[in-house]
C-alpha cells in the first residue's frame, strides 16, 4: 500500500508528542506524578505542555482506524517479534551501554538469564497489549462499518461514546483511564467515521475550526487540573489527562482532522513534494522510538536524562532532551528494523510457496 505522506508526518509528530509527555511527567516532573505539584514552583507552563502532548498515542490509534486493518495474523505476529528484538536491545543497553552515563541510576535490570527473557515480552508495554487486542477485535469492526449508514455509524459512536465516558470517565465502573482496548476501539471508529464522512456537520465544524477546537481544550484541560486539588498528589492521575476525557477525545480528533484533508499540511502541498520521501522514510522507524524510551529497562535513564535537562535549561531543555531521546531511538531504531527485515525477509524464502516449490 502507497503511503500517505499526510498521516506519515502525523506518525513523527505523535511519538514527539509521546516523548515531550513522558519527559513532562517523570523526567521533569512538572505535573505532581513524583512529587507533589506546587504551581508556585512548578508553574502552569509544564500543565499546558502536557495538555497538548498527552494525544499522542490516540493519534496513532486514529491513524491505523482510518486506513483499517486488512490483515490480522502477520502484523500480530510481526509485532510480537519486533517487541522482542527492541526488548533485547533495550536489555543490553540498560545492562552495559547506560550505566557508566548515569551512576546514579541504579541498573533496572540485572545481567541474569530471567532478566533477560523478561525483556523480551511484549507484555511490557500496555499500548502493545491493547493494541495487538485491537488487531483482533478489526475484523468485527471492519464488518460492522462495511458499507454502513451514516445514521447507523453515528448510532454506533453515540453508543460507545456513553460506554466510555459515561461508564468509564464519568463513573469509574470500567475503563475508568482509556488507557485500553475498549478506547481504542471508539478511536478507531472516530477516525473512520471522519473518512467514510467528510460532508457530516459536526466533520465540517471541527475541521474549520479545529485549530480553535484544539487552543479551547488545552486551556480547559489546564484549568480543570489547577481546580482539582487532588490531583496534585504524587501518583494520582488526574482525570482530565484520561485517554477518555471528552476534552482529551475532542482535541485528538481535531488535530487528526488537521491531516485528513490534502493541501491542509504546508509542507505536504505539491510545491513541496520533495519532503514526502523523506517524510515516508522517517516514520518507517517511528514504533521503535516508542518501544526503546518505554521499555522497562530504560525507563530510568530516560527519567534521569530528562530530570538532568530540565534542572539545567528548563522548558528548553526538556524540548532538546525529547529531540535528542527522539532521534538516537530512531537511528537505532532504522538499523534494528532493517537488520530485522533482512532477515525476516530471508527467511521467507526458504519458505515453501503455496505451489509446494521453493
């Protein structure tokens, strides 16, 4: 399938979104998850920042909704592998590689046989779980939105958005965070209903005003968490940072609605088609980026990488840190995947054909 170089560049901006969200929180700890917040010390800055990057992994969500999901077992199965190849890396990194960088740091994981088979599993990264159940449960939403009206649709999308914020955020009683499958599904129907209907009124609106849409759910977001003392605890997540806030949601799907439109992205216009290569390129490596600053393994050091940025150049630090962290995954993350496809594909053809040759 020809990629669209749209969703391509979406794919880059999500997982810079992930990484400024993960340096936030544990790195510069800007927003009360390690230590309690104290907006006199803290600030309001750290809050908004957060507020806007805290959509990045229902970007990717949204992107797989609007392309759907043609087959099941091979990318099932890929990414389980993929999972273990960048545990293994990651392993090794935390294990010999990081450790003379960061002494204080204490080595999560030790070089023992149990160790490392723990990091092999896919397990350690709740978005893979969810996700590889989201693969699995495609097939049926596939079915169900094949050739379906927009009535129909609709009615599917009110349904769940009942069941996910009504059940879930509002009352706790199931997927009270978002943080899984069942979210994934909404956004995987988001996303396809912003595809299968542009014309819609409520489609139309978000995408005219969907840079307003996006300033007036980071303010709220903002607000809501400077109003809930509670959450200023250490540890306790505050609700308007859920994958299944209604504000969270809104301003997901309007900066998706952002790239669904060709000519929408400046620097995706014909005149500067010569970036689309380049742009495909970048994103091919992007899910390492993810996998690498979030296994287990290296979680530390990019805590304490973060930490040391923020205590030394503030904001600008932490914008740096997360480039920084961002491109070192990605060039491990180019080489890991190619050394991977290489194999993979040699392995195949030793495989025989479903002519029974070779």
């Amino acid at each position: 399938m020809k990629r669209d170089s749209r969703f391509e560049l979406l794919r880059i901006v999500a997982i810079l979104f992930i990484t400024l969200h993960h340096l936030l929180l544990f790195g510069a700890d800007v927003c009360g998850y390690l230590s309690a917040y104290d907006i006199e010390s803290k600030g309001v800055a750290g809050v908004a920042l957060n507020s806007v990057a805290v959509i990045g992994v229902s970007l990717f969500v949204m992107i797989t909704g609007w392309f759907g999901v043609r087959r099941v077992w091979q990318p099932f199965l890929r990414l389980i592998i993929v999972c273990a190849v960048f545990g293994a890396a990651a392993y090794g990194l935390a294990t010999y590689a990081l450790p003379p960088f960061f002494e204080a740091v204490s080595v999560p994981v030790k070089s023992s046989a149990p160790d490392f088979f723990s990091s092999l599993k896919f397990t350690n990264w709740w978005f893979i779980v969810h996700y590889l159940m989201l693969l699995l449960i495609a097939p049926l939403l596939e079915h169900a939105v094949d050739k379906v009206s927009r009535r129909s649709m609709e009615y599917m999308l009110l349904c769940l958005l009942v069941f996910n914020i009504l059940f879930g955020f509002a009352w706790g009683y199931v997927n009270a965070s978002g943080y899984n499958v069942v979210h994934f599904v909404l956004l995987y129907l988001l996303a396809r209903y912003l595809r299968l209907f542009p014309d819609a009124p409520v489609v139309r609106f978000v995408r005219r005003y969907a840079w307003a849409v996006i300033a007036v759910c980071v303010a709220a977001i903002t607000v809501l968490f400077l109003a809930d003392h509670a959450a200023w605890q250490p540890r306790h997540t505050p609700m308007v940072w859920n994958y299944n806030c209604p504000l969270v949601i809104l301003e997901a799907v309007a900066f998706f609605s952002l790239f669904t439109k060709y000519g929408s992205v400046d620097v995706l216009k014909p005149q500067n088609s010569r970036f689309k290569s380049q742009i495909n390129f970048v994103a091919r490596f992007v899910l390492g980026v993810y996998l690498l600053q979030s296994a287990p393994a290296i979680v530390p050091y990019r805590n304490a990488f973060g930490h040391a940025a923020y205590e030394h150049a503030g904001y600008l630090g932490i914008f740096a840190c997360a480039l920084l962290l961002a491109v070192a995954c990605w060039l491990l993350s180019c080489l890991l995947l190619s050394l991977l496809n290489f194999v993979l594909r040699n392995l195949k053809s030793f495989l025989p054909r479903r002519d029974g040759t070779n």
